[in-house]
C-alpha cells in the first residue's frame, strides 16, 4: 500500500495536539515499539504517539486518515500474532497513558476502565470488593485490557467463564475518520440493531480504536482445590478431558501439559517439582465456588473419571504455595520455550472431544517436515498451543517449508471441525491461512466491513486480511 511518509509538518501537529514530551522518533523508542511478542519480528514506526485522552486520539486519526498515514494501535505489545506491528511504519498509537479504573459499580456489578489498564490491576482491584473478572490470560500480569479486546483473550478460566466477549457490554470507540461512538449499551441484555460491541471484539484494531470498556463482573468464588495428575501417555490424557464434562463436571480451568514443556519450564523457572521418567502429560484440573464439601465431591468424581484413563498417582495441592507453584510451572511454558530455541507458535482449537486426534496429527506432521513440537494448552476447550520448534532445521527448511507444515496443520484442525486461533488472533503472521477456514464470500464480506469502518485502510494495515 501507498502510504504518506511522515514529515516534520506531521511531527509538530502531534505535538501540538498531545504536547511534546509524548511524541517520540529517537531510535531507541521506534525500536522498542517495533516489535510484540511475536518471534523475533521487528517494523519500526516512524513516530510513536502516546495521548491520554478520547478526543486527542480522534483528532490524531483524522489527521492521519486525511493525509494516508497509517496508524497501529499497541499497549503493552504482549501479543503472539503480530496484531501491533506497524508493518507499514507511520504511527504507533500507544493507549498506555489510558489508564485509569473510571469505576466500579457494585450496585450493578458492572466497571468502566480505559484500555491501558493491565489485567491483573484489574482484577485485583475488582476482588477487593468481591467481584470476579475471569478472563485470565498467561499475559495478565503485563497486557493490557484493550488489548485483551483486540484479540478477544481467554486463559485458563475460559473454561467455566467464558472469554472476553461475555464480559463486555458497551465499548467507546474512535472510529479511522475520527468519529466517537458508543457500540452498544451498560445493560445485561440488548436487542437493538447490529452488535457492533461484539464486532469490535477480536477485530485487533483494524475497525476502531477502543478508548473506553464497560464490563459486567459476578460474585468472586471464595474456594477453590487444584489437583494435578499425571499419565504415561498424552493420548490417553486428551481422551479423559472430554470424558470429565460427560461425568456432569465443569472444572474451573482444564489444562494439559505434554512432558517436554514440563522439562523445559522446570528447568527455566524454580518451580520444584519431581516428575517420574514414564510421565509423559499432566492435566492441571481446578475446581472452584463457595461450598468446600460441594468441591471436594467433584473433586472425587475427577478422581474416578481419570483412573479410567491409567493415570499415575493424583497430586492435591495442599497449601496456597503449592497451588501457585503449580500454575506457574503451566504460565511460563511460552517463556521457557522462547528462551531455549527459535520457534513459531500456533494457537489451533478444535471440539475438546477431539483433541487426542489433533495432538497425534500435529506430532506426525512434524516428522515429515523435520520438526519438534512443544505442546500445551487449555484442553477443557480443545484450545492447543503448539510450539513448534526449529531445532535442527535448516534455515531453508525454517524459511520455506515450515509454511508447508504449519498449512498441514491447519487443515488437519479444520478437518476435525476446529479453526486456525481460539485466542492469539490471526494478525500478521496467520493471515495467509485464512482461506482454509473461509470461502472466498465469508472473506469478501469480511474485507467488506473493513473497508466501510475504514475506507482508506489507515488503521492497523496488513493485519488479519490479505
């Protein structure tokens, strides 16, 4: 695409209009915002803008829409699909400085924020007062609301929550040409005209720019047992997911863990944890809600489903300390892998029930094509992260055929009724394998609403859409 290269005139009407100290093109920052979390990928922008106010971010895409600057929304850039790079240069439009808890209504249980503000803030503000946001990213420490809109996050509590989607019910937006709207309304229940909230959701800042969020919340869950059990074979861990929900059970967060993720992860981090030679996968099972007596029945019911799976001695977290050094050692695989190899992960999802077929496809795939894969992820809703590892690849092999494979592997994902992401978002590096998972009209239609939302496609270019 032909976009304008910025000028000095450009430089100093963004500073006129956020004020100097939040306008920067030294080097040093265009590099730091020229990348995310995605691989080793790295695009500069030409400026980086940090406003802190609704009507200074319409004035900046009104400009930039009137003179065909491309502009890329990024917070705290913790994604893994390359969502915020500004692949294009132009501006990198910060939200970091939006970030204050407007309110929480606990009346109506219900907390309008700005998009700067990170997940875990958020939470735990909410939990002081005995509320629950669930959606709970491995990012949550880092990455920021908006940005868990962007991709329309999930995490562990997906499971019996939900993900992003369920919790938001109305949305300020700055719209490409500069326009504020408010997509919905702060009811439980809205049938007045198209969803536009819902659309902005996942849309990762290729529609509009989010400015402020309103969220419901629910009553907090004061207990909660964490157990994890081992097996000799993942495929017998993946068949027991799926027979757990048969047994009449909802965990509060189902999750598998393959052993060359446990192996790297322990030896990255200083979790302490003995795992017998013939493990080969964990399942981390929680259960949570107000009634211990209730949840250790269900826990005693998981027991039973997973014996009939040939799993190994169960492990019941009996402290605080154990339960967090269990999700730690699950939270920082994806940190363990990037620190020990170059790699590329996919984020497939397919029906739970079918898991145990999709982790088999993805290991033969990877003997064809020459590669390892490390493997993990929310298995109580067929979500599977795999980590596919470069090892000894050439970087022919890397660089030409692994796009091969990873195509294979979406098509097997597709075959077994599943989709390419369930929450990393398509953005940059995914965008080519679109066309397996839409017909040419589902995409045309998609390409359709982009351009009505963005005639000049200034916002967020290059990203989900060929």
């Amino acid at each position: 695409m032909d976009y304008k290269q910025i000028n000095i005139d450009d430089i100093s009407f963004f500073k006129k209009i956020i004020g100097e100290t939040d306008v920067f093109t030294d080097e040093e920052k265009l590099q730091e915002y020229s990348h995310d979390e995605t691989e080793d990928l790295s695009y500069p922008p030409e400026v980086v803008l940090k406003p802190s106010k609704t009507a200074e971010i319409a004035e900046i895409l009104q400009y930039c829409n009137t003179n065909n600057i491309p502009v890329t929304p990024c917070g705290a850039r913790t994604g893994l699909s390359g969502g915020s790079l500004p692949i294009f240069g132009g501006v990198a439009l910060s939200l970091e400085r939006l970030n204050s808890i407007i309110e929480i209504d606990e009346r109506n249980l219900q907390a309008t924020v700005e998009p700067g503000v990170i997940n875990q803030v958020f939470r735990d503000a909410v939990e002081e007062r005995g509320l629950f946001y669930p959606p709970d990213p491995s990012s949550k420490g880092s990455s920021f609301l908006g940005g868990n809109l962007a991709e329309n996050a999930g995490g562990p509590k997906a499971l019996k929550y939900g993900v992003t989607k369920d919790y938001v019910l109305n949305l300020e937006v700055v719209l490409p040409t500069g326009e504020i709207i408010w997509t919905g309304a702060n009811v439980l229940k809205n049938a007045t005209g198209y969803d536009l909230t819902s659309l902005m959701i996942g849309s990762e800042g290729t529609l509009g720019i989010i400015t402020k969020i309103v969220f419901k919340l629910i009553p907090l869950p004061s207990k909660d047992i964490t157990l994890l059990v081992p097996f000799n074979s993942t495929e017998k861990a993946c068949e027991a997911v799926s027979a757990v929900f048969r047994a009449g059970i909802t965990p509060s967060a189902l999750e598998f863990i393959e052993r060359d993720a446990i192996d790297w992860t322990l030896k990255y981090t200083d979790v302490n944890l003995l795992i017998d030679d013939n493990v080969q996968a964990h399942l981390l099972v929680e259960v949570d809600g107000d009634n211990l007596d209730i949840l250790y029945k269900d826990c005693e019911r998981i027991f039973e489903v997973m014996q009939q799976f040939d799993c190994g001695e169960i492990l019941l977290a009996d402290s605080e300390s154990q339960k967090n050094q269990i999700w730690k050692l699950r939270r920082e695989i994806a940190e363990s892998v990037k620190s020990n190899s170059v790699y590329k992960e996919e984020d497939t999802v397919v029906p739970r029930a079918e898991l145990a077929k999709l982790l088999k496809g993805v290991k033969e795939i990877g003997k064809n094509y020459g590669f390892k894969s490390v493997c993990y992820g929310h298995a109580g809703d067929g979500n599977l992260h795999i980590n596919i590892i470069k090892g000894d690849m050439t970087d022919e092999d890397w660089n030409t055929k692994l796009t091969l494979g990873i195509r294979e592997i979406f098509e097997l994902t597709k075959s077994l009724g599943g989709t390419l992401s369930g929450e990393h978002g398509i953005g940059l590096v995914q965008k080519d394998y679109m066309d397996i998972v839409f017909s040419e009209k589902a995409l045309q239609l998609q390409k359709g609403i982009k351009n009505l939302f963005d005639p000049n496609g200034i916002l967020n270019p290059g990203k989900i859409l060929k």
